[in-house]
C-alpha cells in the first residue's frame, strides 16, 4: 500500500521531500482535526478528517466537502506547519482565560500571523479553511 500510495504521489508530480514529509504524518487528534496515515480511498490521498477527509492533491490541500473542494494549504509543508501552530493554540490559549479581551486578542492575532506567514495564500480568503478557522478564533470559539 505505501508504493501505491508513493508511485501516485510521484504521478502527480510531487517531490521526494514532499513525499517524505507526507510519510511522517502519523495519526493524531488536534481539536476537530484528525490525521492519518495516507492512504488512497476513491483514487484520492487522504491525510486526516475535520468531518470531511483532508486530500493532497498537486494544487495544495483540500478538505473534500459534500459539494466542493475548500482550500486548506498551498503544500504539504504549509499544512502541517499551519496545523503544529494551531496545535499549539489550542493547547495554550486556555492559559490566557483570565486576561482582558484585548490580550487575547492580540495573543490570537499573533498565532494567525504565525499562520500567515506560513502560507499567505491560505488566508487571502474568507472561504478557505484556515480563514474560517482564524475567524473562529477570534470569535473565541475555538
């Protein structure tokens, strides 16, 4: 299954790197999103699920919804980079429950900069997933 999984990934056109990389992906859980290891269902690449499975494709990273594509990442690197500063939010933003809005909104602005400055792209707009995550970060619901 991995040489599948490998020998589509060099089809498409990805690179060494962007395959190893892919090929560390081990399975965990960071808030609503879970990673798996790849593996190819329906003649797609799936890396994980937020209700619907996140696929690589050469174009970036997706989450293939009901009707649609959304955007997630411009690569591999972006994704999981994106993912490793929202993993830390998430485990550190509880420590800032008892400052003023103000702070929180700041220290949530400085991770979505993280995030920008990862993969630009990835938040230059409001439909793409990371866009809508940072919203829901600044809404504090996340």
């Amino acid at each position: 299954i991995i040489m599948m999984i490998v020998n589509k990934l060099k089809d498409e056109g990805f690179s060494d790197g962007e395959i190893q990389l892919m090929r560390s992906i081990k399975p965990r859980k960071i808030m609503n999103i879970e990673l798996v290891y790849p593996n190819i269902v329906r003649n797609e690449i799936i890396i994980g699920y937020d209700t619907y499975p996140i696929i690589v494709k050469a174009e970036g990273i997706f989450i293939h919804e009901t009707s649609n594509y959304r955007f997630i990442n411009s690569n591999i690197n972006a994704f999981l980079s994106c993912l490793n500063i929202y993993d830390e939010y998430c485990k550190n933003i509880a420590f800032y429950a008892n400052e003023d809005e103000n702070t929180i909104i700041e220290i949530v602005k400085k991770y979505i900069n993280q995030m920008k400055a990862c993969d630009f792209y990835a938040l230059s707009n409001k439909d793409f997933y990371w866009s809508i995550m940072a919203q829901q970060m600044m809404d504090g619901n996340i």
